[in-house]
C-alpha cells in the first residue's frame, strides 16, 4: 500500500509541475507577444523615420553639389571645353557614396562622365527625353547593377537664360537598406535579450515559488517510501502547496501505521489457518515481510496492452505464460512490485512518468513497473541467447542450441538493465527479490554488488539438465556465478536439484554441501530446494455462470454433442510433443475405427517465438499434419481434430477445462507444466481424465493421472482408448486423488514456501 501511495503521489508530483508549467507558459507567453508586438511596431516607425530622414538627407546632399558645378557645368559646355569637363566629373570618383556626374550638351549627347558611369549612360532613359523636352529638375531612384542610385539632373543655362545643357548627379542609397538591416539585427538582439531575461526571471521564481518544495516533499516521499527515514515533512508553507503536503504526510503515516498493525493482526491469523489460501499467503506475507518489500522479475508481463487493429483502442490482455498463471494470483495476494519487459505495441501509453502502472486493471493489487527493450536487445537477449540457446540446452528434445557472442553480449546487457532498474526501486531495509526463470541468470550476482543485503531467490521454472549437457554451453561458468549470487534457488522436482548440484560441482570451484543441499562459493552460501509449482485452485463463483453459459455455446458452435472430447492447449513450441500427439490420434483412430465420428480432439495452439525458424518450421509442419489426418479420417462433417492457431486468454480457455472428457499432456521435456493442473483444478465435477507425459515434472505429483511416452505411439494411441473406455467409478477416483494433491500443495503454498525459506535464511 505505501508502494502505491508513493507511485501515485509521485505521480501527482509530476502532473503538478506539468501543471505548473503549463500556466507559466500560459502567463509568460502574452508578455512575450505583447513586447514582441511592441518591438517590431517601435522599431517600424523607427525605420522609417530614419529611412525619410537619411533620403532628405541624400537629397539635400545630391542638390547641393548640383548646383554648385552648374556655373561650372555652364562655362565648359558653353566653350566645349571637353577635358576641363572630364577632369570636372572624374572629382566624383573621391567623394564618399557620389556615384558620378555626367554632362549633356544641348541636343542630348552625353558630354562628359565618370568613368564608372560607363554602362549607365548606354541605356536610353526616358526621364532624360523628358528634362529636354521640358527644361525641368528631375529626381527619383534608380537601379544600377547591385546599386540602388538617387538621380537629380539639373538643366543648364548661361546669363541670358539660353539652355546649355544638363548636368546630372548620381549619388550611390545602397547604405540606406544596409543601415536598416544593422538596425533590425539590434533590435531583434535587444528583443532576445529582453525576452530571455523575462523568462529566467519568472522560472526562476517559479522554481522558488513552487518546483523546490514539490521536489523537497517528493524526496521526503521516496526516502520514507525506501523506509530511509521517520522524519516528519515539516512543511512551511500556507497556501495550496501547504495543504497538500500536509494531506500526503498524513496519509502516508497512516499507511504505515495500518500496515504494522496489519502485520501484527496477521501473525495471529496465521497460526490459525491450515489450508493455503489468498488471505493466508496475504498473512504470511504481511507477518513475515511487515514493512519489507516483495519484488518480483520476469521477462514476461502479466499484463500487456496492445493495440485493437479493428476497434482501433488498446486493450489490456493477459499473456499465455506458466509464470504469469502461477505468479499472478500470488501478487494479488502479497502486493508488491513486478518488473518486466514491456513488450505490447501500446504499453507506454499506459505508464506513468517512472515506467509504473497499478494492475489488475479496474482491481489494483500491486504495481507493475515496465522495462524497454530495442529491438535489438529483443532479438539477442530473447530471441537469440534464451530461446535458441538456453531453452534447447535444458529441455532435451535433440534440437541443437546454438549460441553466439552478439546473442550474449546482448544478454548480459540486458541483465544490467534489468538490475539498473530494480536497485533504484530497493528500500533501505533489506528487500526481497523473487527472479523468474533462464532470462536472469546473471542478474542476482549484479544485485548484490550494489546491495549485498538483499536477499534473492530464483525460480527455474524449465529442466536443469545433468553436467554433461550443460557443459555444451561456452558461457557456462558465468552462468553459474551469476545464479549463485542468489541465496536461495527453486526447481521443481529434486531431480532437477540433484542436477544443479553436480553441474556447479563439475565446473567451479565450489563446496557442494549434499546435507544441506547447498553451493558455497567464495564464502556465500546458496541453497538448492525443490518447489512444486502449481495453480490456484479456487474457483470464483461468480463465474460458475458465464462458464457454464459460454461452455454450451462452445459444444454447440463446434458440434461436440454427444462426442468424446480430448483437448490440447499449449503454446506451439517443440518441447509440447504436438506432432507426437496428431500421429497418436492418428494410430488411435486406425486401429479403434468404431470411434470416428464420436471421437475429437480441439487443439488450442498459441503461435511463440515465429521469429525463430525452428518454430516456424514447427507450425507449418503441425498444419499439415492435422490437414492430412483430418483428409485422411472425415466423414461427413465430422473431422477428428479441430485445430485453433490462435492465442486464448486463461478466461477464454476455462469453458475448454470444463466440456473436455480428456486433456492431453504429451511434453517431450517439461519443468512442470501447469496446464495439467490447471484441468484438474478445474474439474469439481470429477468427470474427466488426464493424460500426462512421464517427461513432465507434474507426473512426480499427479501419479493418477495415466502416463504416458509420448514418443511410443502406440502406447501414446493406447492411452487415448483407456481413457475413452475408463469406467465412470475409475474416473472419478483418479480425478479426486489429483485434486486432493493440488488443493494440499496449491499456487499459494509453492509461494508461501519459498517466502518463509528466503526470511529464514535472512535470520540465519
């Protein structure tokens, strides 16, 4: 509960500065656009008062030296003096922005001119004819090349007022547009500069004002959330700020009260309580851990969001996993924290700003926290070093691992980041770390060198195979360190156990302790126990209903009234014995042919892993199979296997458990396989039969069960007809006697355990 607290109060943290800063923007931006209006409306008129004033300057200028050579001008035109004129215009050449003169004679040819002129006076320009024609003063702007030019021509005449001629002076107003660019450039800078001092003024008193005392009471939060800290707040402020600071303290504290008094209350109810259930595995939780902390890791989420391509919305799903069914109902009960790689198209649309989001959804019960991986990461560390190297090398189905050094780089890389993230979650006490399976092998020993009072267990939720096998893999040493970082490691069956031992007594030098079952290394201990995995094994009321309901629409889509129904669910992986299982129902039905039409089998295969060609492979191999047995047998509209390629959530698969006669395991090779027991668990009725793998862990238990060698066909065919043929009497004692094992070592007793194991080694 404080672990939700602090997630939604970080939360509220975070909306408030987002909040904050949204209505600075909100009071900052019309003062901006308010100066920046009045800038450029001051600093048009400013132009163009400096643009009139520079023209009226120019013009004055231009005047005045026009008419001071027009005596002059006069004299050599009268006299046709020609070198006196050149000399006369060649002047304007050293004068400062004066583009030139140019003198014309009376009828219109050009007299003299300074020699840059050259191209001006070729072209023929009208205001010329004009000022010939009516002896006027002419003015006005011109282009000339890359000059902007002011012209004023003023007609010649001698004493007796008889016309000479023209002289013209061109005067160079390309500074003009240059002086406005420079005066633009300061006023923008000034602009800027204005602005910028506005801005770090208002964020800095807002950082006083508001965003230091939120950061101070989100430390305070997160300190007494990691259990760091008894202090009060002490907060000083009056306003809003104040009162919600206070309200977070108050609440906070109260969590906390509530949740030691919880721990006490549950020591007493637990001594009680002799079955395993939801609220006992909550008491020993809340006894054993008190204020502790649960943290759980795994590469898979228990819940996922991905995008509806038809709807078009993002919609919460449950994934097909062994972990998430097992683990799911144990972190409803404990609280806690989950952490896992993020892998749905819309999961960070559902995040809060620390990668966090309370689950189940509508139903909080704990909080999921999402880690991300590029698509790289994705393809090395799963794909590439756990599916097609450490999944092959520990199920023993003779397919070749194949391990490559990008594949481990990626791995370790991976493992870093998974470690990165949980060590800033831990609190100050010593935490508890529960690790899931072959993904993390190298994450306890990471852990433990930031915090070596955290206490880890790891669950291997696959086989361990014998020494032989394992040595196979050339990272097989940093395995083993890794793993041994942790105090604590479960596996299903003591075969398994028994394994390991000889694994890490063959290749470490290492103390192998076989009455303590346990590994010494470097002067730490890790001890190997075997934990049974199971499922939860309450039903919901509830539901008994829509079951029911949806069971009867199912019977009556597929046309199962009436018939035998053996039923198959499982991820398509070659571990499941899929192929195994069609050519049983194949022989099955060629040597029992009074079955067809009475007999089928509905096969739930969710697609896994098509990135891997052994699995592509694996599904185009098992659709032609049924495509061929199915040819092969039909009759009518009857087909013996009905095949669903296609993911079920574990609410959809439940009307399956409850119409099915059989289920069948057939796993190759199989750590537990809780499909198994989740058929039994659901069968209260005690009408059905289970037909289960020698090769799977839950045969060590559920020994009513009748098993099986999946790779003999005929036994495999075999047992299709006992069951089939099972006296009702048989069946219903079989069924009882697993149900009796399942309900005195369910999901809440496997968790149970190893918690009371993992806080009796931190007291030792």
């Amino acid at each position: 509960m404080v672990g939700l607290l602090f997630d939604k109060s970080h939360k509220v943290a975070f909306i408030l500065k987002g909040d904050v800063m949204k209505k600075i923007l909100i009071f900052l931006l019309p003062i901006l656009i308010i100066i920046t209006a009045g800038f450029i409306i001051a600093g048009f008129f400013q132009i163009e008062f400096q643009k009139e004033k520079l023209i009226d300057d120019i013009k004055r200028k231009t005047k005045n030296v026009a008419e001071s050579i027009e005596v002059s001008a006069g004299s050599v035109l009268k006299s046709k003096d020609k070198k006196t004129a050149q000399k006369l215009v060649g002047t304007f050449q050293k004068r400062e922005r004066f583009q030139g003169g140019i003198f014309y004679t009376k009828d219109g040819n050009v007299f003299a001119f300074t020699e840059r002129l050259s191209d001006w006076i070729k072209e023929e320009e009208s205001y010329i004819k004009k000022i010939f024609s009516e002896k006027k003063v002419y003015e006005g702007f011109n282009n000339y090349g890359k000059y902007n030019l002011y012209t004023y021509a003023l007609p010649v005449t001698d004493e007796n007022g008889q016309f000479l001629g023209v002289v013209e002076v061109v005067y160079d107003v390309s500074y003009v547009n240059e002086l406005l660019v420079v005066f633009w450039k300061k006023m923008s800078i000034g602009l800027i500069f204005l602005i910028s001092l506005i801005s770090i003024i208002i964020i800095v008193l807002q950082r006083q004002i508001f965003l230091l005392p939120v950061r101070r009471i989100t430390f305070w939060l997160q300190k007494f959330y990691k259990g760091e800290t008894d202090e009060n707040l002490n907060h000083k402020y009056t306003d809003e700020l104040g009162k919600f600071a206070s309200e977070i303290e108050q609440v906070a504290l109260n969590l906390r009260i509530a949740r030691k008094s919880v721990s006490e209350s549950a020591k007493e109810r637990i001594k009680d309580e002799k079955k395993w259930t939801p609220s006992k595995l909550k008491d020993l939780v809340n006894a054993k851990l008190g204020e502790d902390s649960l943290f759980v890791v795994s590469n898979r989420e228990p819940y996922m969001h991905v995008s509806d391509e038809h709807k078009g919305k993002a919609k919460c799903v449950s994934p097909a996993s062994g972990v998430v069914t097992a683990l799911d109902p144990v972190m409803r009960a404990c609280g806690g924290m989950w952490i896992a790689h993020g892998s749905g198209n819309a999961d960070k649309q559902f995040v809060n700003s620390k990668d966090k989001l309370g689950v189940p959804p509508n139903d909080i019960h704990y909080i999921l926290k999402r880690i991300w991986l590029s698509k790289e990461e994705e393809k090395g560390y799963y794909f590439g070093f756990s599916n097609e190297g450490l999944w092959p090398l520990c199920h023993i189905t003779h397919n070749r691992p194949t391990f490559r050094e990008f594949d481990w780089q990626m791995y370790k890389k991976v493992n870093q980041k998974f470690a990165d993230s949980i060590i800033e979650e831990l609190p100050k006490s010593a935490p508890f770390i529960f690790i899931q399976d072959y993904h993390f092998t190298l994450l306890a020993r990471m852990i433990k060198k930031k915090r070596p009072d955290a206490k880890i267990a790891m669950f291997w939720h696959i086989p361990w195979p014998n020494p032989e096998v394992f040595a196979i893999c050339p990272y097989q040493k940093e395995i083993l360190n890794g793993m041994l970082g942790c105090d604590l490691i479960g596996f299903h069956i003591q075969y398994h156990c028994n394994n390991f031992l000889d694994t890490a007594n063959r290749f470490l030098e290492s103390r192998v302790d076989t009455e303590r079952f346990s590994v010494v290394r470097s002067g730490k201990e890790t001890f190997i126990k075997q934990y049974p995995i199971s499922v939860d094994n309450f039903a919901d009321p509830k539901l008994a209903g829509a079951i029911t309901s949806q069971k009867e629409k199912i019977i009556s889509e597929l046309n199962l009234e009436g018939k035998i129904v053996a039923l198959g669910i499982e991820r398509i992986d070659y571990t499941k014995g899929l192929a195994e299982r069609m050519l049983a129902i194949d022989r099955f039905l060629e040597k029992y042919p009074q079955y067809k039409g009475k007999f089928v089998l509905v096969q739930l295969a969710a697609p896994s892993r098509t990135q891997i060609k052994k699995y592509h492979d694996l599904m185009a191999e098992i659709d032609e199979l049924v495509e061929k047995i199915n040819w092969k047998h039909s009759e009518n509209s009857w087909k013996p296997i009905i095949y669903f390629k296609q993911y079920f959530s574990s609410e959809e698969i439940k009307p399956y458990y409850q119409l099915a006669d059989i289920c069948v395991v057939s796993s190759l090779h199989d750590g537990m396989n809780l499909v198994a027991k989740e058929y039994v668990a659901a069968k209260n009725d005690l009408n059905g039969t289970l037909i289960l793998s020698e090769f799977a862990g839950a045969s060590r238990e559920l020994t009513d069960a009748i098993l099986i060698n999946p790779y003999s066909i005929e036994e495999f065919a075999e047992a299709f007809k006992l069951a089939v043929e099972m006296p009702q009497e048989e069946k219903e004692k079989r069924m009882k006697a697993m149900r009796s094992v399942i309900e005195n070592n369910n999901v809440y007793k496997w968790a149970g355990t190893i918690i009371s194991d993992l806080i009796s080694l931190k007291k030792e």
